[in-house]
C-alpha cells in the first residue's frame, strides 16, 4: 500500500477532514465520473433507426447516472454522519452544514433530473407505454421519419445525461471539495469533527445497531467505494438521507420502553439477541398492499428484528408486535400455530392488519396485550391458551437456528 494510500485510510477512519480526505473522495469521484461517462458513442452517427440500440443507450445512461446519484448519497452519509456534519448544539457547524448540503442537493438534483427525462425519452419511443399513448405516438412518428431525426433523439439521450455529469462535476469537484479543503487549510491542515455517537449500543441481552448508512460496517463501505470509486461490497445506499446520531436516544428510550413492557408481562424472556435501526427505505413495499408501511421486521432465519421507521411514540407497540412474531415462531410449536390458526375469521382480530393473515394476528393479538390495550373476552382466551410456553427445541439459544 501506497503512503498516500494510507494516509488516506487513516483519515477515512477518523472524524476529521484534511487533504488526504479531500484527495481520495476526488479521485474516487473522478473514476465514477468517468466510468459513467462509458455510455457516451454507444450508437455513434446512426446509419439506420434503431430503437432498441438507442433504448439500450438510455437503459445505459440511466443506469450510470444512478450509480452517481449513490455516490453522492454515500458522500452525504460521510459527511453528515461519520464527519460530523448534522448540526450539533454550539458546534458552530450550522453555516457550513447549509453549503454542504446545498452543494450535495445540487449534484443529486441534477443527475436524478436528467435520470428522468432520458428514462422518458426512452419510454416516449415504446408503443403501448403510458407515456407513448399520452403522447399520441406523435414523438415516436416524429423519430421514424427519417434516420436524421432519429440521430435527433440519440444525440438528445447523450446530451441530457452529459450535461448532468458536468453539472454535478461542479457541484462536487469544483465547488464542495474546494470548499472543504479551505477549511481544513484554514483550520491548521485539519478540520476535527464532533465525536459521533457509537454506532452498538447494548440494552440488557439486545444488541441495538445503528445501520443506517451510519453503523461501522456501513462506513466502511462507504469509504471503501469513496476512496475508489468502486462498489466492491455491493453496497446498498441509502434512499434517504441518513438519520442524526443525535436522534439515536429516542430510539433507545422506545426500545426500553418495550422492554420493561415484555418484563411487566412475564416475557421479558423474548428480550434477546439484536435489533438493527436501517434506512427508512430499507424495508421496501409491504406484502400484503400498499396501504400499510413496513416499519419493522422481524426476520426468522436469524432471529433479528429491523426497525426502519423515524421514532415515534408507538414505536415501542411496534417492537412489541415484532417480538410477537418471534413468540409465534420460536415458542410455540406448529400444532401451537395450527390450532391458532384454526380460529382465523371467525375471532375478529383486533385491528385490520390483523385481519390480513394469522401470524399478523397473532402479532397483533401480542402487541395489545403487551401495551395494556383492551381485548375483547374471546380474543383474550384464544390468546392467552399459548402463553407462558418456552421450547427448548425451537428456543433462540438452539445451535442450529444461530447457523440459520
């Protein structure tokens, strides 16, 4: 490894900003530029119309004005978070978080614009798209007159996502590094950041991780992807902006509020192994339809639950439903679950989510009585048959489910 390599390294993995910083993200910026640049001549001068190479030419453009939309989100997530840069009581920080952010809002407006007209562009030319019938086919007529007016909207494609990249070029290389280097040149070399929040936190027998584009193993795929502008891990970026280390305690006061509710219940037992904070977009569309979120999970293989929702003060109803879906599976046997099951539609559940499938009930069912809430009798009996049940063949500390 190169001294500059190192010396970047280092300063990837502390909370400051100096010039090893500032070179590596413009290097790292200039290779993902550049590479997104490669859609650039892909058709060339047309010799014939061809929409499906100039439909490839977009899905392309599109494609790399996406990665450098990510690039910039990771750069937002480095900055805000591991630099410090979300706005701390009198750290003086509120000016620059404004040029910081502005700069960053710039770069990803441009590109994710340009993303959406050459994905337009694209579809305009599809018969039976949505946009081609609004359209009246008149733009897809237009491109089949001649092989000039076709070169028209190849050009058109090209230019749109060409002017996006030097326009987030700017942004980034030209205005927000430049910036930042006076900074830390101001500053005696070195801009020292706030010291952020840890990014584990233990609460009892839970582990609490903070992986929303700000837990340890997420920064270093950050700076991994930064410094180089390579994508080695597969890293899924953030679709928002990453949260305030400064929010954190609300999350942990929730979370202790649903564990001392599990122990008031007699099941503080199911308080165990982690729960990891993500990104709101993290949890994706919820299966059973779009007028309900996915504000946690609860995966089974694993044994872990996810949180992606902002704090709010039902959160801890949240996390108990959650914990009621780890009861359903890890203590309650499948005879457990069938004889449950069997009741589905004919006991009302107690709230329409539950009434979308049985393990949806009986996480319902579970969060209720957790939170103290009213159960009718019937609800209650058919609940209450399957408490106070620890298997030890299907419990959490089993070998077998912690290789699962």
């Amino acid at each position: 490894m190169s001294a500059f390599s190192t010396g970047l390294a280092e300063a990837l993995a502390r909370n400051e900003i100096d010039v090893n910083w500032v070179a590596g993200i413009r290097k790292g910026w200039k290779l993902q530029a550049d590479r997104a640049r490669g859609f650039k001549g892909r058709i060339g001068k047309a010799s014939k119309i061809n929409l499906d190479a100039l439909h490839a030419s977009s899905r392309s453009a599109s494609a790399a004005l996406d990665d450098l939309v990510g690039y910039v989100r990771a750069l937002r997530a480095d900055l805000f978070v591991n630099k410090g840069f979300f706005p701390v009581k009198d750290s003086g920080l509120a000016a620059e978080r404004v040029k910081v952010s502005k700069e960053l809002d710039a770069a990803e407006d441009a590109l994710r614009d340009a993303r959406d007209r050459v994905e337009f562009w694209s579809k305009v030319l599809t018969p039976g798209s949505s946009e081609n019938r609004m359209d009246g086919g008149s733009r897809y007529a237009e491109a089949h007159k001649s092989v000039s007016n076709f070169q028209l909207y190849v050009n058109g494609v090209e230019e749109t996502a060409d002017q996006a990249i030097k326009a987030a070029d700017q942004a980034i290389s030209g205005r927000l590094l430049r910036h930042l280097a006076k900074l830390a040149t101001k500053a005696g070399g070195k801009l020292e950041m706030p010291a952020g929040e840890p990014d584990k936190v233990s609460l009892g027998k839970v582990a609490v991780l903070f992986a929303d584009a700000n837990s340890a193993g997420a920064r270093f795929k950050n700076r991994t992807w930064l410094a180089t502008g390579v994508d080695m891990d597969g890293m899924s970026v953030a679709q928002t902006e990453p949260r305030p280390p400064t929010g954190r305690g609300r999350y942990l006061d929730s979370l202790k509020q649903a564990e001392a509710l599990l122990k008031q219940r007699g099941l503080g037992y199911l308080w165990y192994g982690n729960i990891f904070v993500m990104c709101r977009d993290c949890g994706g569309p919820n299966s059973y339809g779009s007028q309900y979120t996915t504000g946690a999970h609860y995966h089974r293989k694993g044994d872990y639950i996810t949180i992606y929702d902002d704090p709010h003060p039902r959160l801890a109803k949240l996390v108990a439903h959650e914990m009621g879906h780890r009861y359903y599976y890890k203590f309650m046997t499948a005879s457990d679950r069938g004889r449950f099951d069997s009741f589905f539609k004919q006991i009302t559940p107690v709230s329409a989510y539950g009434g979308e499938a049985t393990e949806e009930d009986f996480a319902e069912v579970f969060a209720w009585y957790i939170d103290g809430r009213d159960l009718k009798r019937d609800q209650l009996e058919r609940f209450k048959a399957f408490l106070g049940r620890k298997l030890r063949s299907e419990s959490a500390s089993s070998s077998l489910e912690v290789l699962l």
